[in-house]
C-alpha cells in the first residue's frame, strides 16, 4: 500500500491536470511489436554489497534468445518515466522483442539500501547490467534507456565499463555534477536543486525509509517552494533537516563542495571517456538544464571515447524541447515552443527502437550512420543534420557593447555593433554604428561605460532559461523579455534590424570587462531575438560567479574596483534571426530563481545570510572591447531542412 501511494503521489507532481485543457493520452497505442508479453514483478538482484535492487521484468514470448533494454531509475520502475509523455511503455518495446527490465535504484521505491545520489549507480550499474545479461531468455547483450537522473545512471554504469553493457540511449543528462548540474560557472543552480530534491528524491527515500510523517512534511512544504526559495543560509536549509544527517545528507553536501573538487570528480562522466567503449544516441532541448553536458558528451567520446566504434557511433538529437517538454500536444511545455507545432514533436521511441534494432540485434537499417547530430532550428522550424558539433563552416562574428553611457533599461541608449570600439571606419560606418540603438538625440555612442547597481535582496526574476524540470514549476523555456527589461538593473544591447537572414547555431561566448564594488559577484548575459513588434525572445543565457572566473577548483575572490576579464558562456542555440529582427544582448547580475542570487560578500558559499549591495560597471571602450561572439552559419550551409524529426 505505502509503494502504490507513492507512486501516485509523485505521478501528480508531474502530471499536469485535466483542468489545464491538455490530454493525457500517452501513450498511444499501435506500432506494437510481433511478440506477446508478459510481466513479473519485483524481481530481485543482488549487488555486490549484498543489497538488493528490485526490477519489473517485461519478457516476449519467444523461444529465441533475446537482447534487454534495460532502465534503472529513482522515480519508481511501475512509471517507468512514461509520462509526462515521453516513453513508450516497457511492454510496447518488449513486444518488439526484447526482455525490458525497469529496477529501482538504491534506496528508492521497492530496491534496498541507502539512498545517495550518484555514489552508488557506478558499481550498481555494472552489477545490474551483467545480472540482466544473464536473465533467462537473454542474448547477453544489453542497452540501456532513460531520461535525467535516468541518463546519469546509465553513463555512470557506462563508464564502469561492463562487457555485456553495448549502448546506452540517455536523455536529458550532463556531463559532469558538478558543473552543469548542480552549479553552473560557479552560481549554484537554486529553483532546479531544492525543487527535485523536496519534490523527488528526498521526498521518495524518506518514504522507502518508512518515515511517513516527515515525507507528508516535505511535500506539504514543496507546496511553498517560491517561499523556501527565498531561505538563507541554505546550509541550514528547514525542509530537509539539516539536524538529522541521514535525511537528505547529498543536498547539504553539494553546498559544502561548492567548488569542484575531489568530492565531484569521484562522479565525474567528462575526465572518463576512456572508460565508455559504447554508441550512444542522445536526446536533448535547447531550453534543458543538460544541453551543454550533453553536448560536451558528443564531443567528447568522438575524441576520447575507449573504441573506435565508440568514437564513430555517437548521435544526438536536439529539439527545441525543455526538461520534461518534449514537443507533443500533451506535453507541460512552455506555450511559445508548444505553438511551434508538430514539427517539434520528439522522436524518441522510434529512433531509440531502431538504434537498439541495430546495436543489439544487428539490423542493418541505415540508423547507425555516424558521428551524426540531428537538431531542430528555431525561428525557420526545420530540422538538419550535421556531422560534428560545432558545425562545419561555423563563421564566428564578433558584436560589440556599446552606448552613450545610458543602457540600462530596453528605454536606455545599449546598442550592438558589428564595429570595434575606437576602430577608424568610414563616414558610412562610423554612422551605422552611431544609430545602431535606435538613439534618437543623435548623440554619439561613445561613452567607455555602463553602470547597474545589483541588490541581492531584489534579483532579476528569471523568464525563461535553461534549466529542470518544467516550465510550470521553475524557469524554463522561451519567454518574452518584456516585462523585465524596463529595470534598471539590466543593461539593453540591441543591434539594428537586419537586413538579411541570419541563421546563429552552436555555442555563444560573450568576452566581458567589468568591475565591481564587492569581493565577489556574478554577471549573467542573456541572447535575445527582437521581434518587429517588439518581443523579445529569450534564446539562451549564461552566468559567471566572478570568484571562479579562472577556476572552478580554485576560486578567487576580485579586488573590488579593478577591471577583470570575464569569458561567460552562453549556453548553445540554433535560430534564424529574419530581416527587420535585432539581435539583442542582456547584462546583469542575477537570474531568480534560476540561480541563488550572490551575496556579494565573499563568503564561503551557503553559510551566512548576510548580503551587500553592489555597483557594476561594464567597460566597452578601445582598451576593454566587450563582446559578444555568435557563431553564424553562412547562407545555404546549414545543408537540407525537414519538416520532420529523423525516424531513422
């Protein structure tokens, strides 16, 4: 009764209800498979510790050896992450053939043992890999499938290296968990970690731990999530029990090693590529809080992975979904990218079934052609293909900050500039660059500066973004920027209409020089399309928490004051800016609650509730050229475009 209880509970923190006017009926039916199924239940199997997991087991009806796709999970093995619309159902893919296994992982739902996020799904993987291979019915070959935290454990596993392990489709997953995951640039990643931690995982090991009334406390008080956003010092953070350190002693732990050190790369998936000698095929968003790790992934097991077949066989799709969005009608998906239609609809489950057709079964059905990147480009709607990320042809161009000294606010005089500060151009240019913002006083935008001041107690709301796990619970998706960018604490950089078509897809960089009045800080940039009417489309953003500008293992606190450098990487696009359309670029200080606003003291992360003021000042003269680096695709390189995600 306690296992079905919470099961619905957490279902109905993610399923959006029928009074939202959107379906549920997922999945669909048809598209079956030849074999009948049939399915057991908590079957066990006993890691090397001696704990054991628990698993449903879906099998065919076959007297012919078979491969198992299996999933290994900590939002419960009977959801098996179907909803909220996103995989098909394990005994649709058990038609088709395969013995599907869905485990709960350690400590979660029906398995044994403690909970604690990642320390254990590396050697767990391993085991629960070889223990399926050798399931009565199975081929020995075994691929793996899943979204998010369900990603994580099949790299993790994956870079264990099991022999009978031959592909891993992961979903929605990162890198590394320390940064792109739990911080981002050094800024901890706030609305993303404490809502899955109170709405999830800690929520689903307190009640595999029996303790009832503490779990009925905890999602009574994710409820008041927006309230408990606003709570420092978050090392004594309420709703997780910072008395008691067998609650949710991971949470506390990602605050004290806010820096990337031992405590992180013990679970780190980048610096083990070596390790990881399989194909993989892996689904992303633009607006998904992993994009980036994701891509890091691609290219880092083309360079590095431990086999050829590894290095020639990684695929990833990229569509213009967020966390849990993934473009279908019935999807919890912001309404911009929603109205984008069925173009946009994920092709998960086809794709991922003839990926394993190939991998595990040896169909040679035309999938497996590779390195290969398959994204969705906004603006023009269409998909393309790639052969590598960045793409061939990339031409990268530089714009520049400028103004008269007034560009806070979209009301101020901010502009864009493809001209370098102090550069000798002609009249023409020299003109061009004088009403790029649009200054109607015709004064020169010559001034070397910006100011802002940043008050932690008053953040800029967060609109949109990257970031987990659905844009009706925290900031995600793509948003106009309207409403925000009338404060004064956002410097507005806009450039003139185009003229022509500009199609900018791949990674954003902004070089920014900037000082500021306290010990530490952050600077947050925002890539934004200018509609003609005026919306303003958010289409990424980055942060940098100034500290950890050269390292994120050994930060160091600004001298308050003194000019610095700043590198701010704004996280990957594709968009195609039309004509009459400007290219707008975002400073500040803060993006809540995104990420927790800095402080501005200088204090070790986590500890202290105390915060200052702060007064920002952003260079853009000859000597401190500001910028931003887009990476544009030149007319017709991009290659074909399809009004359909690839099936094969």
């Amino acid at each position: 009764m306690r296992q079905k209880s919470l099961t619905l509970l957490c279902l109905s923190l993610v399923l959006i209800s029928a009074s939202t006017g959107l379906a549920q009926a997922w999945p669909p039916s048809g598209g079956e498979g030849p074999c009948a199924v049939t399915r057991q239940t908590n079957v066990p199997a006993r890691m090397r510790d001696g704990v054991l997991l628990y698993a449903d087991v879906y099998r065919p009806v076959t007297k012919d050896p078979v491969p198992v796709i299996l999933m290994r999970t900590q939002y419960d093995k009977s959801a098996a992450q179907i909803q909220p619309s996103r995989f098909q159902s394990p005994s649709w893919f058990a038609s088709h053939c395969y013995i599907v296994v869905v485990q709960d992982i350690r400590g979660q739902y029906a398995s044994k043992g403690v909970f604690y996020e990642y320390a254990n799904d590396r050697n767990d993987g391993y085991d629960s890999v070889e223990w399926a291979a050798h399931l009565p019915g199975s081929n020995g070959n075994v691929g793996m499938y899943g979204s998010s935290y369900v990603g994580a454990t099949q790299w993790l596993a994956a870079t264990a290296t099991p022999p009978s392990l031959k592909t891993i489709v992961p979903s929605n997953t990162a890198s590394d968990y320390y940064d792109g995951w739990t911080y981002e640039d050094g800024a901890f990643r706030l609305a993303f970690i404490e809502g899955w931690m109170m709405g999830t995982i800690a929520h689903s090991a307190a009640m595999n731990r029996g303790e009832m009334a503490r779990a009925a406390t905890l999602h009574d008080e994710g409820k008041d999530l927006a309230k408990w956003m606003r709570f420092t010092p978050y090392d004594k953070f309420p709703p997780l029990h910072p008395e008691d350190p067998a609650f949710a002693p991971y949470f506390f732990d990602a605050i004290k090693h806010s820096t990337d050190d031992a405590y992180w790369k013990a679970f780190s998936i980048k610096s083990r590529y070596g390790k990881v000698t399989v194909p993989v095929l892996a689904f992303e968003g633009w607006y998904d809080a992993f994009l980036n790790g994701a891509l890091e992934n691609f290219t880092g097991m083309r360079k590095n992975g431990g086999t050829e077949l590894a290095r020639t066989s990684q695929r990833i799709v990229i569509g213009p979904w967020e966390h849990l969005g993934w473009g279908r009608p019935d999807s919890p998906v912001s309404p911009r990218l929603k109205a984008i239609g069925p173009v946009a609809d994920s092709p998960v489950n086809e794709l991922m079934l003839a990926w394993f057709d190939h991998f595990l079964k040896g169909e040679d059905n035309g999938v497996s052609t590779g390195p290969r990147v398959d994204y969705f480009e906004m603006g023009e709607n269409k998909w393309h293909t790639s052969d590598d990320w960045p793409l061939p042809g990339t031409q990268y161009q530089q714009w520049y900050l400028a103004s008269a000294g007034h560009a806070a606010s979209v009301m101020g005089d901010g502009a864009l500039t493809d001209i370098a500060p102090g550069a000798n151009v002609s009249g023409g240019a020299a003109a061009h660059a004088i009403t790029a913002g649009g200054v109607s006083s015709g004064e020169p935008l010559t001034a070397a500066s910006d100011e802002f001041i940043y008050d932690p107690s008053d953040p800029v709301p967060s609109i949109g973004g990257h970031s987990c796990c659905a844009w009706t619970s925290g900031p995600q998706g793509q948003f106009d920027q309207s409403a925000i960018e009338q404060r004064s604490d956002i410097l507005v950089y806009s450039s003139p209409p185009l003229e022509k078509p500009l199609e900018v897809t791949g990674p954003v960089t902004v070089t920014l020089y900037a000082r500021s009045s306290a010990p530490d800080t952050d600077f947050t940039v925002k890539l934004v399309d200018v509609f003609p009417d005026g919306t303003a489309v958010n289409l990424n953003n980055g942060i940098q928490d100034a500290r950890f500008r050269d390292s994120l293992s050994s930060p160091l606190l600004i001298h308050p004051g003194e000019v610095y450098k700043y590198t701010i990487h704004v996280w990957p696009t594709s968009n195609l800016f039309f004509p009459g359309h400007k290219i707008r670029v975002e400073i500040s200080s803060s993006d809540f609650p995104q990420f927790a606003p800095n402080p501005n003291t200088g204090e070790p992360f986590g500890i202290s509730a105390k915060w200052q003021r702060a007064k920002q000042t952003i260079l853009h003269d000859r000597e401190h050229p500001s910028s931003i680096t887009l990476p544009v695709i030149p007319a017709g390189a991009s290659g074909p475009a399809s009004d359909k995600a690839p099936q094969r």
